[in-house]
C-alpha cells in the first residue's frame, strides 16, 4: 500500500475533514441567524457575502470526502487491480464516550452498589468502544466490532430506561456527507456498529484476490454478508437520525453490495477461461447480462432524490459505467456465438434451438429461432447488430469514465475499456462486407440469466456470545433498568427448631415466598416476595434455591445476616423533567451543546480512571488482532469541535441529516 493510503491515516484524514465541516456549519448557522435578525441593508449584504465563502469552503470538504470515500485502491491489493475495482464502505467516524462517571452514579443510584467497585468493568468497556474506531481489515476486526455490539446488547437493559436518560452523548458522523448526530439514545450506538460491520465486510471484500477461486469466494461471501447486516440494521433500527442509515440509503447499499457479489461471480465463472463454444458463449452472455441489471438497478437507486445529493459522484459514475460494460460484453458473447459457429448435421438442432429461444423477449424481426440458426446471412446479420451494440455499449462506458476525476486516475480501468471496445470492434470489421449497404437491425435486449444469484447473508457474527462485563449486578431478567429497587436491608436470620419461617423459590436470584408473619424475620422486616441477594459475606445473585438454603442451613445457633431487596412499583416512579435533552421531546445540536458547555465547565466530572489491563474476561488478545493503530482524540476544547446544527433548520430528530 501506498504510506498516505494505510486504513488508519485514511481515518485520520475523515475525522480531521469531519471537523472542519461542523466549524464551516457552525459559521452558516450563525450567518444565516444573523440574516434573519437584521434589517440593516449594508450588514446584510456583509452576510450574504460571508455565506458565499463559507458554503463555497463546505463543499470543497464535501469533495475532499468523496475523495477520500473513493479511495478505493487503499483496499485493493496490488494482484486484485487487474480487475474492474469494486466500492467499499467506509467505516463511520465517532468521538469518545466517557462512560465511568455516569453509569458508577446509575449503579449506585439504582442497584444501591459501590460504582468504584466496577471501575474495572467500565473500564474495560471503553477500552474495547476505542478499540472498535480502528478495527483491521479482516476477519478479527469484525469479530471484535462484533463483541462490542453485544456487550451493548447487554448494556442496554441494564443501564438504559426509556422513561430516563443518563449522561452519556454518542457522536457519530454521516459516513457520506460528514454531518454529525449526537443523542443519548444508545439505538444510535448499536446502529452505527451494525454499519461499520457491513463496511468492514465490504472492505474485505475488495481487497480478496480476485485472481484466484478461493478469493473470489471470500469476496462473495463478505459482499453477501455485508448486504446481510446492512438488511438487519434496516430491518431493525427503523428511525435513525443519520441519512447514511436511512431506509432509502440503506436499500441502495444493499443493491450494491448484491451488485458486487454478482460480480464477483462472474468472475469466478470467467476465471478459468472462457470456451468458444456456442452454448458457452449463450451462457456467458447471460450472466453478464444479469451483472449489467444488477448494476443498472444500483445506479437507478443511487439517482433518485435525496440519495443522489449524498453519495460520492464516483459511486454513481462507475455503477453507470459497470451497466454498459457488462452489457456490452453480454452482446459481444452472443455475437461471437452466431458469428464464429454454424448449425452443422452432427449438433444437437432442438437444444440449440432451446438456447436461443431463451436468450430474447421476442425473437428479431420475427424470426423462429430455426431459421436464424439455419440461415448463414441471417446469422451473420444479427450478430454484426450485437456488435454494434457492444461497440456502443463500450464507447458509452469510455465516455462515462472520462467524466470523472477519480476514475481517470484507475489506469487499470481506462485499459480494461479500451480492450474492450477494440476487441469488438476488430471483430465487427473481420465480418464486414465492402459492398454491403443493407441498413443494420437493432439488436434486441438479452435476457438475464444465472446459475448463482447473490443473496443476502446474516452472518453469526450479529449474534456474538460474549461474558456481560455487569453481571456481578446480577441476572439481567431481574436486575435492569426498568425495574425499582428498594435499598438492600440486612436481617438478622435465626433458626427456630431448624425452620426458617418462610419457604424460597425460583431460579436465581430466589424470592421470598409462604412467609410466617408472626416469624422473626418478619418481626425484623422481611417481606414476602423480597429477593434474597446475599447470606452472610455470600452473594447469591446467581444461586438457586439449593445452592441457597445449604447456605442457610449452614448456619450456627446465632443464627446469620441476609441481605434482601424489594422490588418498587414502576408505575409510582416519577417522571423526569421535560427538558431539550430529557424526556423524549426533540433534540437540536444547540442544545447537546449546552449540556457539553456543562461539562467543560466541570472537568472533574469527566475524568476518568485507567487501567493497564484490557478486557480481562478473554479479550486482550482478540484486541490486539483485531484492531490497528488508535486514532488521535479529535475532541480538543476548541469552540468549534462540539455537535452543531445540521443543515436543516428543523429540530425534528428525522431532519437531522
């Protein structure tokens, strides 16, 4: 790889961009309110000045992104770029997130537990979200992006209520357009992960070997899979604030991943070369037709409102590029068919006949498939019209590559077309007749056909089995965030005649139940339906019923101390005050921003504790494999490095785009 082009310093380079364009917005908000508010012609005409210069930087950062969006040879090996390259995503860019100060309050505030004694654990956690803004290009990175996502899975109903928010802001910037969402909703999190995994998929994918079968299969099956979980964060996360996660973006990179794929088989059948035999050559021709419409359906979606005001002009400009080429080998193949192969007595006249009926809508002019393969002019006819289409089809393809900066810059690409276009060309003039003046037909359209369609792959990795770093809180069924708590209350246990005064059950933890009244245990406070927690210096969060009463049983004539909880009424739980940022109620950049003002002006609630051990609980090592060079905190304390307005005025969460 080239030096300036290693993952790592491509994601420094997006993260610096990303800066850049919200102290740009944060300049045209201003701008434009100070339009709005004044009525002094001459400072008004200073302002609309002023918003020249300012959108006219944006989109040259706009560009610098779609250049860095197009990059695609940063993952290409070297032996890959004598093939068309294919488009990967590129990973969405996010700031850190100070988990410890908010969730060591939420436990000790809601599980009524010491928040220092999990340093460890949040520690952990925040290690493994920095290790995920760089995972490596491979099988390992996505495993640990992965990991992360169901260490959420777990964190969600533990710490998160959706009648109260605690004070954690995620940040993650539009993969396309660099704008950023920030919310304390941890769905924004979770989808933003899914994301990156279907764009480490699709990275992986272009940077497989395509000069080799197995290869090509690996870059099948992350393109496929790739398509799978951009399917499941659609399916799944239905309103996400970032236009690159929207339904509508989200089906076009599916289309394109599939597009790929598709591709990729093509090649894989091409690889060992190709037969110059009529039914190989009918065959041939289909699949890439097939590639062709696959393509022709990603470009149709990429150029429809709003998408096409949001992915780079490269994606577009070489998904209509792909269309024609693979087109235009379709026609070349089918006119190589009738052109170099006549209908001799030894061949097989019905499945010839067959192949050819399947390859056209309606056949050319009318005529039965027979009599075109009977028929020698005939033959020659319509095969010099397949070529004229290739011949245009290819011409189109050089015209549409010369219109893009990006594209000119693939030497590989631009030699790829033009062999193209001469080898149909050469064969046109090898059947061309001098004396011939007949006016030429139109070739009809050729019908696409598979023998492996590209579907979409969810793969296992969505559903990763990882230790839940808080489950020393105990059994996540009982003991979450939709669930009150009654501080724990300590009993003095005294066995009468080895009864206990009440009976246990359940799994773990266990619950009170058939409680004599008139007991001592009672007198001193217990309750039926109270959750025993803890015997003695025990913690029995986890025990079932046996494992807890030869714990009970175990105790001597002075009998032992239990701990119990009960659990509150949810309904009686007051609700939190309406407010920009809690509630429910929309949220704008401005006001996360006050509540960042906030912090900045109490640093000590933003520190955090460190420690040297990562993921004790079997991750150290996956992190090393999984994740390369970290990038630099972008989060300096300049006015300009906090969430800001985003292009729509609205402070609808939807228009947040």
């Amino acid at each position: 790889y080239k030096s300036d082009l290693l993952p790592h310093k491509l994601q420094n380079k997006r993260a610096h961009i990303n800066q850049q364009i919200i102290k740009q917005m944060r300049m045209r908000a201003g701008a434009e309110n100070l339009l709005k508010a004044t009525s002094n012609n001459k400072v008004r005409e200073q302002v609309v000045l002023e918003l020249s210069y300012v959108n006219s930087d944006l989109q040259l950062l706009m560009e610098q992104l779609e250049g860095l969006n197009s990059s695609v040879d940063v993952y290409q090996n070297v032996q890959e770029m004598s093939s068309i390259p294919l488009i990967p995503l590129g990973l969405k860019e996010t700031k850190d997130v100070d988990f410890s100060v908010a969730l060591k309050d939420l436990i000790l505030e809601h599980y009524s537990e010491d928040g220092s004694n999990f340093q460890a654990e949040i520690d952990d956690l925040m290690d493994l979200r920095q290790a995920c803004r760089t995972p490596s290009r491979n099988p390992s990175g996505v495993d640990l992006l992965a990991s992360y996502f169901s260490q959420l899975s777990f964190l969600e109903p533990r710490f998160f209520s959706p009648t109260r928010q605690i004070a954690i802001f995620f940040t993650w910037y539009d993969s396309f357009t660099g704008v950023p969402v920030c919310q304390q909703n941890i769905s924004l999190e979770k989808a933003s992960m899914l994301f990156n995994m279907a764009a480490l998929y699709s990275q992986i994918g272009t940077r497989a070997d395509r000069q080799t079968q197995a290869g090509l299969e690996d870059a099948i099956a992350a393109f496929q899979k790739s398509a799978g979980v951009l399917h499941y964060l659609k399916e799944t996360f239905t309103h996400t604030p970032s236009y690159d996660m929207s339904p509508a973006m989200l089906s076009m990179l599916i289309r394109l991943m599939l597009a790929q794929a598709q591709e990729c088989m093509f090649e894989q059948i091409t690889l060992p070369g190709i037969r110059n035999e009529f039914f190989s050559l009918l065959k041939i021709a289909q699949e890439a037709a097939k590639v062709g419409e696959t393509y022709s359906e990603v470009h149709q979606s990429m150029i429809q409102t709003p998408i096409k005001n949001n992915v780079p002009f490269f994606w577009t400009t070489i998904s209509e590029l792909k269309t024609n080429h693979y087109n235009s080998l379709a026609h070349y193949f089918v006119s190589t068919a009738l052109l170099d192969h006549q209908l001799a007595p030894s061949d097989d006249e019905d499945k010839q006949e067959k192949a050819l009926s399947q390859l056209y809508d309606t056949m050319p002019e009318g005529r039965s498939p027979l009599d075109i393969l009977k028929d020698k002019e005939e033959r020659r006819r319509i095969g010099k019209a397949h070529l004229q289409r290739s011949i245009m089809g290819h011409e189109e393809a050089i015209r549409i590559h010369s219109r893009c900066r990006h594209l000119q810059k693939l030497d590989i690409l631009s030699e790829i077309l033009q062999a193209g276009l001469k080898r149909s060309l050469t064969k046109f003039e090898q059947n061309d007749k001098e004396d011939e003046f007949t006016d030429y037909m139109l070739a009809p359209d050729i019908i696409s056909k598979t023998e492996k369609k590209a579907e979409m792959e969810i793969p296992a990795a969505t559903k990763v089995k990882v230790k839940d770093l808080f489950q020393q809180l105990g059994p996540l069924s009982v003991f979450s965030a939709k669930q009150r708590w009654s501080a724990p209350r300590t009993i003095r246990l005294r066995l009468q005649d080895r009864d206990l005064g009440f009976t246990l059950k359940g799994d773990a933890p266990v619950q009170i139940q058939s409680l004599d009244p008139l007991c001592p245990a009672a007198a001193e406070g217990l309750k039926e339906g109270d959750y025993l927690v803890a015997v003695g210096d025990t913690e029995c969060k986890w025990l079932g019923v046996s494992d807890v009463m030869k714990l009970l049983k175990g105790a001597d004539e002075e009998g032992v101390n239990i701990r119990v909880v009960s659990m509150l009424d949810s309904s009686s739980q007051p609700m939190p005050t309406k407010s920009a940022t809690y509630g429910g109620l929309p949220k704008t950049y401005s006001m996360i921003c006050l509540a960042h003002d906030e912090d900045d002006k109490n640093p000590k609630s933003r520190k955090v504790a460190k420690k040297p051990s990562f993921l004790s609980w079997g991750l150290k090592n996956k992190q090393k494999s999984g994740s390369t060079l970290s990038l630099p905190n972008a989060d300096y304390n300049g006015p300009w490095n906090r969430p800001c307005p985003t292009y729509p005025s609205s402070c609808n969460e939807s228009a947040l785009y």
